[in-house]
C-alpha cells in the first residue's frame, strides 16, 4: 500500500495508493488514512496514487493548459487581474520578479535571458459573488476551455474533501468534521508554464530557480507536475531534495494553516522550484504543472482541532476566522473608511496628481516576517507596473512616474520599513541560516552606497502605532493589573521575561532604563485570564494591506501604501493575552539589536535619500486616569502607550495620536481608525496627510501636471 517515493538526507515522502482509501475495506481506508497523516506529520508532504482522474483526462488538462499559454502575449494581457482580491485572472512572465517588463516585447525577449520567469492563470471558485473569473474567447483551440477548467476546479474541490476526510481519520475523529470547513470550495486553481529558456543562463547564473524558497499558506495543495519536473522539498537537514515526477500521482503538501490548525502536529515544509538538470541541448524546454490551493471556507471559524491537545492550556494558537489568517481588505484598504478619508485629504492637498485606492490583496500577509515582506514587495512591483503600463511611462526604472508612500499599522509598520530597506541596499531579503527558510535575522546594515535608483521609488514609511521598538511593558502590566490582585502578582508571571522586555542587559541593569528597546515573549495562557476576557465584537485579522497610488499621468505619480495588522479584538482584550497570541508573526519583536539595526537603517534613508520616516503612536488620553503600576520596584510612568518610545536614540519622527476614549493601550491600538471610538481621529488624519504632503513637496511633484489626464 504504500512505499517511499522520495527518501534521501533525512526525508521519507510516501508514495500512497488513495484508492484503497476511496473503495477500500474499513481497514484499508484507516491504513491508508493513518499512512496520509504520517507523512503529513513527519515530511509534510505525500504522493497519491489511484485517483480518480485518468491519464488520459490528465494529458488533456496539460494539453488545454498549454494552448492557453500560447495564446499572443497581447491576449493574455487583456486576461489580467482587474483587482488582487479576486486573485482571479493572467500574470504575466516576470511580472512577480523582474523590474523592466513593460512592453510584450520585452516579455518575448526576457523570455530567453532570464531563468525564472513564469506565468499563470488564476481560477477561482465559478459564482463568487463579487469575484468573476476571468475566461479567454472560446475559439480555435481554445473551445470549451471554461468547461474543462470548471469542471477540474470540481474533480479537485472532491479530492480536497477527501484528503481531509483521511486526516480526521488518521486523527482519530470523525470522518466527515471537517465537511463544514471545506463545502463551498474558496479555493484556487493555478495553471502555470515556464517558458523554455536557455541552457547557458544557468551557467552564468548558477543557483537560479524557477520560483523561490516557500510554504503554501493554506490547508492542503495538490501539485499536478508534468513530466519535466524541479520540484524540490527541504529535508530535515536543510538540504533541497528532488521530488521527481512520478507517472499519475498527485503531490499533496500541508500549508501554513493546517499546521496551526493541528496544533502543530502537521507540518508546513519549505519548497521551491528548480530547473531540472541532465537537458540535452542548448534550451532549457518548457515546464508547466498544475497546482490547486485549498483553504477551509473563508467564514470558518478555525481553532485547534480536536485530539491534537489535551488540555486547554495544550493550544498554541487562539482560534481565528479563515479569512482573517488570509488577511482582510475591509480594516484599512479600499472600503476602509480612514484610507478613503486619507486619500481625500491627500488629494486636496496635492492638486497636481491624482489619487487612486490600491488594496494589497487578503491572500498574500500571512506568517513569518521575512516571507510577508518578500511577497509584499512581488505584489508591489506588480502593482507599480501596471500603473506605470497605464502611464505610458517610456523608461519606468530610470525615471518612474511613480512614487510610493509605504503606509503601515501595527506590524505593518515593520513590513515598510524593511521593504524600502531591501529596495535601498539591493540586498536579498534575509532567510534562515541555511538561506531558504526565509525565517533568519538582517544582519547589521552595512555602510556601503544606498541604492537611490530603487524601483518601485519609495517616497516614504509611514507607520501607525508601529512597535519598531518593541512593545511597551506597560501593554502588559497594566493588562496583568486588570486580572491579578496586585502589580506583583503580575511581575511573577512574567519575571522570567525581563531580558525579552528590556533588551539583553545585564543583571544588574534596571528595567526602567528607556535605552534599550521593548521586546516581546509569550507564555501560555492562564485559565484565569482566559475567563477573565471581555466579550468585545471582532475584527479583521492580521495583515490587512491597502496601498493609495496617486498617479498623475505621464509626468508623475505618488503611490502611497497602507497596511493594517489588525487584530481580534477577543485575543486581544488584555495586554497579556494579546502578547501570548501573535509570537508566530511577531517574534522578530525579541531582538533589540535588529529592532535598533531597522530603525538606524531607516534614519540613514531619511538622511542620505530623502525617504520620510514617522510614527504616529497611540497614548491613552482622559479615560485612563494616570496611575502608576509598580513591577519589582519600578514605576512605569503615567504615559500610557501601546507603543516602547524611543529616548536618545535617533529615531525618525514619532508623535503622539491621543485617544481620550480608550482605557487600554491595546484598545486604543485597535481603534485608532474608528472615528466613533476615537476622538482624535480627525487630528490623526491630518497629521497623517501634513507628513505625506511634506515627503511629497518637493522638484518631482513641481514638475508633475495633470493636463494629459482623462
């Protein structure tokens, strides 16, 4: 029933006949799933045998793909996505990693230069109000090409039900819990090609890959690769193992999601894509595969699964809605109220250039730091083209038409700053030690020339409430003093935790010092502080992205990005809770050197290049009375901010944003874009667009003119 199909440095990927699941004895199907979760558990990854899809439907599928892709470049352009929410429609070949591709000739002749262009087209569930798929002309070759698709997206929907059902057997629950999770099918089918490219690109750049280092971020996906294969998988000792094509099989890997979703118990393993070796000739020829990218139903409700804890305090991770831990647009995008307020202002305030609502898409802001930015900075570059494609902008990456005002909220705030860091010093964005995880530290900036050529231009980082300095420790014990009987009582949950929040001191250093910066660590969560939460409505979750691009025309543009990282608002009631939550996203926040290394790096940008640098952080205002909480003998002060404030060190600008309504600096920090919830919203909003105007003000704005615009 079931043999190894990958097993080399540490790492055993089965090969598992499925349908001994699907049409076996009782027996047969609870070995079969047991098998399923085992590999799942250890590699991360399976090889299915005996589905119900023949061979010759799956030479069909590949053979419609491939007169898709040879459609002109032209047509497939007008296939393109109308709004990256619906993650629905064509991408263009190196639209995700190149910076010059305007033209489609420039697409024909970057097709034979550089290795890791691809494109794909993104085929969502078929009636999604709101969110139509975008299908090409049914004619030639190409007739009945929605129906094949539609009815794929069908035959893979089953599998992933199916799948599923394996897993709550090999768990041990019932067969059909997750049902509910998986019914309407908010899931994406992607039909990619690799063009061929040349065999001497390789060895002029050698380590190239066809895509990057990664992990899928929702439940299951199930890889459908031609013969050509490249698919590799991280072994347990960091080294990349081929996955090579196996004849009528289906690689299934575990995402993000469903590893939160067991409690860890299943794991989400780092993969990329590679150009096979061993071609004979001087062309590399083309790849394409298919890949269908499951997510449980966006309005699930997601906590850890049954038998994979014992205790309550065994849960590692609060529950969340789906479409929360896939990101929102609603909080601070395009339907955000303060991001259209914003807009307005700036728009008034800079006449010469026209303002338009960009919202980074809900499906791209989800675990580690480093993964975040990389994807961000993909989506950014993508969206600038397409505005500078609108512009007819003749040399977009030697003199843009557009500029962009990273704007971000919480972490979001984070995400900027080491964007605009990885854009200024022509750096790779920092992975793990073995330089795939994407999961590593930035090493100490370096002092060579900045890059001012950068492209997307980024005009500056404006954050909200932004922790660049860690969390301040009076997020917590304020929080604990709600929920224990004395500030001490508090200190004992949390004096394990001194060097987190007060940097990597000595012993004898105080806790009170402001010169080293605020870190944050979780522990587990007390039953008392559990009982103890308020019944407070939710909000959107984390990573919620907008991007305001001001686009004026021929000779110039302004493009400002938003980000929210907006929390739920039931995790988030009490400072402690809300810190033993989020390490998962925020653990970059326990190490002071880095946070003092980003913050250094962007003040060097504000100095040498001109990139605007602020912080509008929240302070309680007259609804919290000044007190002062005393921890091991020390008096925090009576500013209460969510935010740790830098003391002599050169910072950027950081202003205050009163909120006389709030009486918890995470409240505070929640509701600082909710005009009935905060007072100061309106002088929020105007500090926000006198910063913006002032970075904007200067001889590219003077020069830019609206007459050409329509």
């Amino acid at each position: 029933m079931e043999s190894a199909a990958v097993k080399s440095e540490g790492l055993i990927i089965p090969l598992i006949d499925f349908s001994l699941f699907l049409d076996g004895t009782p027996e047969q199907r609870k070995e079969t799933a047991q098998a399923i979760l085992h590999g799942f558990q250890t590699a991360g990854f399976v090889y299915l045998k005996g589905l119900p899809i023949t061979s010759e439907y799956r030479k069909y599928l590949f053979e419609t793909s491939a007169k898709y892709f040879k459609l002109p470049i032209e047509t497939k352009m007008s296939h393109c996505w109308t709004t990256p929410e619906a993650n629905r429609g064509y991408s263009a070949p190196g639209r995700e990693k190149t910076t010059s591709l305007i033209d489609p000739e420039d697409v024909k002749k970057l097709r034979d230069a550089v290795p890791d262009l691809k494109e794909s087209l993104e085929i969502g569930r078929e009636g999604e109000p709101g969110h139509p798929n975008i299908w090409p002309v049914e004619e030639g070759e190409l007739v009945g090409f929605k129906k094949t698709m539609v009815d794929f997206h069908d035959k893979c929907k089953y599998l992933h039900m199916e799948v599923m059902r394996a897993i709550a057997v090999g768990l041990g629950i019932e067969e059909h819990w997750f049902d509910d999770f998986t019914d309407v099918g908010d899931n994406t089918l992607r039909l990619l090609h690799y063009p061929e490219v040349k065999k001497d690109v390789f060895t002029i750049n050698p380590g190239q890959v066809r895509a990057g280092a990664h992990s899928d971020y929702g439940s299951i996906t199930l890889l459908f690769q031609d013969a050509r294969g490249g698919l590799q998988v991280q072994s347990p000792t960091g080294v990349f193992v081929d996955a090579t094509p196996i004849e009528d099989t289906c690689v299934v890997n575990a995402g993000d999601l469903l590893a939160r979703w067991s409690n860890d118990n299943i794991k989400s393993t780092i993969h990329r894509v590679v150009e096979p070796p061993s071609v004979d000739g001087s062309v590399y020829p083309a790849r394409y595969s298919i890949a269908y990218f499951c997510n449980p139903n966006f309005k699930s409700h997601i906590e850890a699964i049954p038998s994979t804890y014992e205790a309550e305090k065994d849960r590692k991770y609060p529950g969340i809605n789906s479409g929360e831990y896939l990101g929102g647009e609603d909080t601070f995008g395009e339907k955000s109220e303060f991001a259209q307020h914003l807009a307005a202002l700036i728009a008034a305030a800079l006449p010469k250039v026209d303002v338009q609502a960009v919202t980074y898409p809900k499906y791209e802001t989800r675990g580690d730091l480093y993964r975040c930015v990389s994807r961000f900075q993909d989506w950014l570059l993508e969206r600038v083209i397409d505005i500078e494609v609108a512009n007819g902008t003749p040399s977009p990456t030697v003199d843009p038409s557009v500029r962009t005002i990273l704007i971000g909220h919480s972490m979001g705030g984070i995400v900027a700053a080491e964007t605009v860091i990885s854009l200024t010093t022509d750096k790779p964005i920092p992975h793990g030690e073995d330089g795939a995880t994407g999961t590593g530290r930035r090493r100490t900036p370096s002092p060579e020339a900045l890059n001012s050529m950068m492209f997307p231009y980024i005009q500056g980082v404006l954050a909200f409430d932004t922790p660049f300095l860690g969390i301040a420790p009076g997020v917590v014990a304020h929080g604990a003093e709600n929920h224990y009987n004395s500030a001490a009582a508090a200190w004992t949950q949390l004096s394990g935790l001194s060097t987190a929040f007060w940097g990597s001191g000595s012993k004898d250093q105080s806790p009170t010092s402001n010169k080293q910066p605020v870190g944050l660590l979780t522990a587990a969560e007390t039953d008392q502080t559990k009982n103890d939460k308020p019944n407070a409505p939710k909000g959107s979750g984390w990573g919620n992205w907008g991007k305001i691009a001001m686009v004026a025309g021929a000779a110039g543009a302004v493009a400002a990005g938003s980000a929210a990282a907006y929390m739920n608002r039931e995790q988030i009631s009490t400072g402690w809770s809300w810190v033993s939550s989020h390490l998962a996203f925020v653990g970059c926040l326990t190490r002071g050197e880095e946070l003092k290394n980003r913050v250094g790096a962007m003040v060097r940008l504000n100095r040498e290049l001109d990139i605007g640098f602020a912080n509008l952080y929240t302070r309680l205002g007259k609804a919290s009375a000044p007190k002062h909480v005393s921890m091991v003998g020390t008096v925090l002060g009576k500013d209460r901010t969510f935010c740790n404030l830098p003391s002599k060190l050169a910072a950027g600008v950081w202003k205050e944003a009163i909120n006389d309504r709030a009486t918890d600096e995470t409240g505070a920090h929640m509701t600082m874009f909710q005009a009935k919830e905060n007072p100061g919203y309106t002088r929020l909003s105007e500090d926000a667009k006198d910063l913006i105007v002032a970075w904007s003000k200067n001889d590219w704005y003077e020069t830019s003119t609206r007459d050409d615009l329509e």
